[in-house]
C-alpha cells in the first residue's frame, strides 16, 4: 500500500514542504530515496526500534521511502516522526482521514519518544501558507511553533501518542499563545541601565544617534574606560522589535539550534558578542549542512566585536559586504542560500598596542610607527562603512564618586523610539527600508541634502579630513538622524558639524585629534 504525507525541510531560514511517500511491497528491503544525507539514511534504525517499542508491528516486506522533491538534499533527524506514521500508514496499522491536511516533524528515539528539532517555526510559518490545519512537532518546540497563528499546532511525546491523536482514539489540545502579552510582559527587562554609568555623556548621545537611525558604531579608548560595559547597555535603549522582525529572528535563532527547550518568540533584540578567534564560516555562516553565522544571528539586532584589530583581517573583510547590502549570500559547490544580516556592528579597540596613546595621565610606549600599523589592521574601506567613530577617555574621580544618578535607559529610548517613528513614517512606502542607516542615494538627496551654507560646511570639512563618497553619504544618515531628535523636518548646520565631528578617526586625521 502506498501512503503519503507532508513534512518539512529547511532551505536557509525557510521551510519548504516536503512530501514522504512510503510503499510496501512484496519482498525484503528497506530503502530512503530522494537525497537523503547520513543522518536520514541512518534513521532507518530508529525507525524499526521506535514502532516496535511502542506496540506496533515493524514492516516485514519490502518498504521504499521517497522524501520529494527528489533533488532537494535532506538533513537533520526531523524526517524520523513522518516516515514512522508513514509505515505505519501503508503498513495498515493506523487510518487517518483528512491526513493530507496534517503536517509533521520530530525526531524518533529507540523507544520511541519523540525528541526536539531545529526549524520548528519557519515549518509553522510554512505550514499555515499552505493552508494546512494542523502541524505535529516536539513537545519541546511546541511553543516555538504556536507562535503562528491560524494554524492548530500541538505538541507530541511520543509515537505512540501521535498515532492514537491521529486515530481518533484521544483528544490532544492544540497550544495557543497570547503574543501580546508576551511582549508586554517582557517590554523594559533588561540587566544593564545607562543610569548606572558615570560621566561619558558624549559617548551616550553617540549611542543615542546609533540607535536612532541603526547606525554601525566604532568606539576608541584606553584599557578601563568603559567601552564594553557601554556596549552591553546599549540594547536598553534600542527600540521594541515589532511583530515582523521577531518573527524573522526566531526563525534564525530556530534553524541555526539556538532556542532553548520550551522557548517561544523573541521579544528582544540579539546582541551577539563572538570572540576574536572566530573563523569566517562561523561569522558568516555555511559549512558542509549550512547555518547562519554569527551576523545572521545578530539580525535586528547588535554585533558587538570587542578588541577589532585583534580579529583576523580575512574576517573583518567578509563584514563589509552584508553592512552594505544587508544580506549575506553563502555559496559553494553544492548550495547557495541567502541569510539576512541586517544588524548594527558596534566594535571597540585600544588606540595602540599598549592602549595609552592619548591618555590624559598615562605615557604611551609604543615604538614611532606601531599607532599607524595597529590602525591599519582595520582596512579603509571597512572604517568607512562605520558612520559614527568616537573617542572614550577614562572617567575622571569625582564623576565616578559622584552619587547623582545619570540619565536612564528608559528616558534616552523614549527619545530613540520617537525618531524611529518618525523614520518608519516617511519610509511607509519604501520596501525594505525602515531606518535613516538604511537610505539610498535616491532618499539621500530627498530627505537628508543639506541646503548651501550647509552643503559648503561639509564640502571645508571633507576637503580637510580627505574623507571618501562613502564618508560623504554616511554623514548625510548620520545628520538625517540627529534632524529626527530633533524633530526637524529639515538637515541643518548644527546637526551636520555633529555628524562630522563623529568622523574624527578617519585615516588622514587620526593621531591629530587626541
């Protein structure tokens, strides 16, 4: 008897249905066709012990499973759960109706409980375009999944439960979650505060204007002036993820293995922090079964790369081509997937090897030579990509004794969100662009172009600094953004001298400025 029944297969971030076919026949066999990986091949194993162990008759003829499209590659442990039912289908040990509306994913044990997968929410997601009813998964994912709505998803133990749920013989309760209230109870909980920081108030209003407009960050400054402790305040006062962006990064999160057990969307942005020993494949992502790197795992949200120059120049290099385009394009012999990278890269690193070059107090040792050599581990081209590039110096005593309590998270993001909105308003018709870090030169010149007295300041500044085209528009953004602060229809001087004034590490004028 021949049976069939839909299940899932990841294709970068996005699912795509795939259709498990089983036939016995007369004879011996049991053979997997249609591309199947190492891991598909070997679930044969399970399979067997699985329906044994719960109670059913193993298949004692002939049994061909074909996993279609036959020329998509087939990976992971998730096909284990559909091939079992699909046996025990064709086997005539279990009558479904209506099973071409049921969708099924999970991984089989030798007894046959039923254990969790990776690609549980973009299946969901999948799932509910195709207008199926109902999607089977893990237990452990189930919450992941039931994030989607319009959709029944219930969550599975074991084999044996599937098939008396698909019987008719018990009834199974879909799970249903309340995403507005997940996002409410979570709004405003984080472990780090800008009021707990003394002093460094331009560094603040820097990170104010990054994450008003998504702008990438450079901070430069001795050893101890609190660059990575900025750093790891700095989602607190980015703006909410709206429904769509988290959605997009719990897909990401989901494939790449990322969720921990019962996890459902999330509700904060990422902030990724690899080390500076990470490998190009584990920034970008790839590998012989391909997974999101590190920047796709960063996307809406933040890549924080602490000490840059110290990361190898080969990997800095391949961050140059998703900060500008947004997307990351994988592609090797055998595959080519595409996985978003839209994130704000924030970097700090001491200004020389022994990090005192332009310390107020502290004499720098470094050899006549070693600043510039150090700088230029960082290419131009990749600086230039960075828009706002500061200067932290050490906080003097009386600040860091001082008890007055700083400006809080909440406070500096209202003023955040306000210029996203702002943003999101005059973006409303522009497909894939919701912030100022994100305009083109087409919007460039029709919302952020200054007007001549304007224009001429930047023409003086750029001439002097010897600042590149691409300097030219990151300023326009940034200036664009400190107009939304503002709550200024127009670009003016004052907002352009202050995004000039975060250009000040640019090639020609580094080592003048301290």
């Amino acid at each position: 008897m021949l049976s069939k029944l839909l299940t899932a297969a990841i294709q970068g971030i996005e699912a795509m249905p795939v259709t498990v076919e089983t036939l016995i026949n007369s004879g011996c066999g049991f053979q997997i066709v249609g591309l199947p990986d190492t891991s598909v091949r070997e679930s044969h194993q399970r399979i067997i012990s699985a329906i044994s162990q719960s109670g059913f008759d193993p298949p004692r003829r002939n049994t061909i499973i074909n996993l279609s499209p036959a020329d998509v590659k087939k990976e992971g442990a998730s096909f284990d759960l559909p091939m079992a039912v699909g046996i025990l289908l064709a086997n005539e040990q279990l009558t479904v109706e209506g099973i071409e509306s049921v969708m099924m994913m999970g991984e089989l044990a030798l007894d046959g409980s039923i254990l969790p997968v990776r690609g549980a929410l973009p299946a969901a997601v999948m799932a509910r375009k195709l207008g199926l009813k109902r999607l089977l998964v893990p237990a452990d994912n189930v919450t992941e999944a039931a994030v989607v709505n319009k959709l029944e998803v219930y969550g599975v133990s074991s084999l044996r439960e599937v098939v008396e749920f698909l019987g008719g013989k018990i009834q199974l309760e879909p799970t249903v979650i309340d995403t507005r209230a997940l996002f409410a109870s979570a709004a405003g909980h984080f472990d780090f505060d800008f009021s707990e920081v003394k002093g460094q108030e331009s560094v603040k209003r820097a990170f104010e204007v990054a994450c008003a407009g998504g702008h990438n960050i450079l901070m430069v400054g001795p050893p101890g002036a609190g660059k990575s402790m900025l750093a790891k305040r700095l989602p607190s006062i980015l703006p909410p993820l709206s429904m769509a962006e988290a959605l997009e990064t719990t897909k990401i999160h989901s494939v790449a293995g990322k969720l921990s057990k019962g996890s459902m969307l999330m509700t904060s942005r990422p902030f990724r922090t690899p080390h500076h020993t990470v490998s190009p494949v584990a920034l970008v992502g790839g590998g012989a079964s391909p997974m999101p790197g590190e920047i796709s795992l960063a996307h809406n949200g933040v890549l924080f790369l602490d000490e840059f120059p110290e990361f190898p120049r080969t990997v800095l290099e391949v961050l140059r081509q998703p900060i500008e385009d947004r997307v990351i394009t994988v592609s090797r012999a055998k595959y080519t997937v595409d996985y978003p990278a839209s994130f704000m890269l924030v970097a700090s690193m001491n200004p020389c090897p022994c990090g005192y070059y332009g310390h107020p107090t502290k004499r720098c040792t470094c050899m006549p030579g070693q600043v510039a050599k150090y700088m230029n581990r960082i290419s131009g081209p990749l600086l230039d990509r960075i828009d706002l590039q500061i200067e932290i110096q050490p906080v003097a005593f009386d600040e860091l004794a001082s008890r007055e309590a700083a400006e809080s998270s909440e406070a500096i993001r209202q003023r955040v969100v306000a210029a996203r909105r702002i943003q999101q308003e005059r973006y409303k018709d522009e497909p894939g662009i919701h912030c100022n870090a994100q305009m083109n030169s087409r919007l460039l010149h029709k919302y952020a172009w200054p007007d001549e007295k304007g224009m001429a300041q930047l023409k003086e500044r750029m001439e002097r600094m010897s600042m590149s085209a691409r300097a030219f528009d990151r300023i326009l953004r940034v200036a664009r953004t400190i107009a939304d602060l503002d709550a200024s229809p127009d670009v003016l001087p004052t907002h352009l001298a202050e995004a000039i004034n975060y250009r000040n590490l640019d090639r020609d004028t580094y080592g003048q400025t301290f």
